[in-house]
C-alpha cells in the first residue's frame, strides 16, 4: 500500500511555522541542529544563516551542510542600485545535494531550512522533502506563516506543525527519536531473525521441539 506508507510517512515532517519578520527561526534551527550534533547524532540537510559583507549593506544568505560543515551561498547581488539579493541558483543545485546526500545516508533527522515562496511554487528543495518523505526519515523545516496555506497543501494535512519554540520543537524531536529508534531495532531484530531461520539445520542435531519436554535442559 504505497498511497498509505506515503501519508504515515507525511507525519514525520513537521514545519515550525515563524512570523515572517518577526521571529529568528533560522538561528532556531541552527543552534537545535548545533545541539544535536554534540549528542552524538546523525543528522544531514541545510541550516541558513544571514549575514552582511564588509561595505555592503545587503543581506547575504548562505546554508551550512549539516555533514560536512561546508558553507554554501545561496544569494546573488541583483546590482549596486539594489537593496535586494535573489537566490542563486547554483548554490540551490549545491544545497539540492547535500539533503540528497542525507538522504542517503539514511540519517536520523534531516533539516531542510526553509518551505517558502520557492517550494510552494514547485521549486527550491520541494523535491529533496518529497525524497525524504518517501524515504520515511523524519524531516524538520521552517514555514513562513504567509506560506502555512501552501504548506497545508503540500502535506495534505498529514504534516506535524510546531510552533516557533525551542522547547517545542525538543519535545517534538524526543518523542519521533525514541519512535524512531524503537523501529529500527525491531528492524534490525527481524533480519537476525530472518537470517536465522534461513540457515540450514546442522547435520546431526535434533529439533529441541520434537523432544520430550524432561529431556529438553
């Protein structure tokens, strides 16, 4: 059932809806990831910082490769006469990759920085949330509030939607961890289990079950 496992997937990607603005969801996002990092735990995808270079009053935009640490420009210059910046799309491609990698490194929790104005249209990294979906890993982003419409679309209303706190988005991360966790241990017990069964029985030995149950020690 592909339609069903798709959906079950869906409620493991959940969106910290922020006030576009207004709230610091991306140095959020950033320091949970920080944290998790130190744990000890396995986690692949993009963070965005913002930043201004020396003598040049424009925000700059860059993600940080959460499994190799590698910065990544997404912002070009629209010109001198610009107070703006607009997304390059090379260094998109390069973020597009790196969740990619994640993804297939089969980490424990992937980070994509943003649901915006680009994904709701079909672009951005749409497709690399998709994958992970599909993939059934747990997904954390952001979601601006004027893009919450579009996000509801895009999940079907299967997605988790979190409020932009720390605290809630450790709850939220310690419940699907322990969820998690859980899965791939009873995962791994039925392989050992399966390859188990797959072995041949030793020439000579007697099935414990066809013995009377006083001779069974």
């Amino acid at each position: 059932m592909q339609f069903m496992s798709y959906h079950e997937n869906l409620l493991k990607l959940a969106g910290v809806i922020y006030r576009s603005g207004e709230d610091d969801v991306d140095g959020l996002l950033a320091g949970f990831a920080a944290d998790l990092v130190r744990e000890g735990h396995r986690i692949g995808g993009v963070v965005q910082f913002n930043g201004k270079k020396a003598a040049d009053p424009r925000p700059g935009m860059s993600l940080i490769d959460l499994m190799t640490g590698r910065s990544i420009s997404i912002s070009q210059s629209l010109g001198a006469a610009s107070a703006a910046c607009k997304l390059d799309p090379s260094g998109l491609a390069d973020a597009a990759v790196a969740v990619s990698r994640a993804i297939a490194e089969n980490v424990e929790l992937v980070i994509v920085n943003k649901f915006s104005k680009q994904e709701a249209s079909g672009g951005g990294l749409r497709a690399e949330i998709a994958d992970a979906v599909v993939a059934g890993l747990p997904i954390l982003t952001a979601v601006s509030d004027k893009c919450y419409d579009d996000w509801m679309s895009f999940t079907g209303g299967y997605g988790t939607t979190l409020a932009c706190e720390r605290s809630i988005i450790d709850d939220w991360w310690r419940s699907i961890s322990q969820r998690e966790g859980r899965a791939r241990l009873l995962a791994s017990l039925e392989q050992v289990f399966e390859a188990a069964a797959a072995q041949p029985p030793v020439a000579g030995a007697t099935d414990a079950r066809l013995l009377p149950y006083h001779n069974v020690g």
